[in-house]
C-alpha cells in the first residue's frame, strides 16, 4: 500500500460529498447511497450504519479509488475524521440527508 498524503484524502474527501450531496434530490446517482454509506460509516459506524465492502464493486472505479484512498490513511494514521479536513458541517448534512 502506498502512503497517502493528507491533502490526497481531503480531495477525496471533497469529491465523495459532492457525489453523496448533490444540490438537489433529482441530482442523486444509484452511487450517491453508496457513497453516503462510507462517510457515514467512517463518521459513526455504530450511529450511522456501517459500510458493506461490495459497495466497492458497486461503484465506479474513480469513486471506489478515492475510498481506498481515505481507508489506505486510516490505515496509516491514528484516528481521524472528516472534519480535521473542514468537513464537519458537510458531514451533519449528509446525516440529515442520509439518515434523519
């Protein structure tokens, strides 16, 4: 596995929420559930609902790369969440959006 910067996971992170967030409902691809389940699952598992591992072949490959890239930091890092990257807000809405 090769090292993941954090500036790499805070793009990755950037364009997840854009697939999990778009501006409206009628935006919403079959992906954006998937997607929504990761960060949620990243966020609060317990809480939130955890992440099946075939929503990795369930999305397309740009999409599942960027989470490989944010589970590859995890990997090397100790824990960290979205919001060490400004995404705290992001993240409220997507529980609001996603789970609420």
């Amino acid at each position: 596995m090769r090292a993941v910067t954090f500036d790499e996971v805070g793009a990755a992170i950037s364009r997840l929420l854009a697939i999990a967030l778009p501006p409206t409902r009628a935006a919403e691809t079959g992906a954006s559930g998937k997607v929504a389940d990761f960060l949620l699952a990243w966020w609060n598992g317990q809480d939130c609902g955890h992440f099946p591992i075939l929503h990795l072949c369930n999305v397309d490959a740009v999409i599942a790369e960027d989470m490989v890239t944010i589970m590859a930091y995890l990997a090397q890092e100790s824990t960290i969440y979205a919001d060490a990257w400004g995404h705290r807000d992001a993240m409220a809405d997507l529980w609001e959006r996603w789970r609420a």
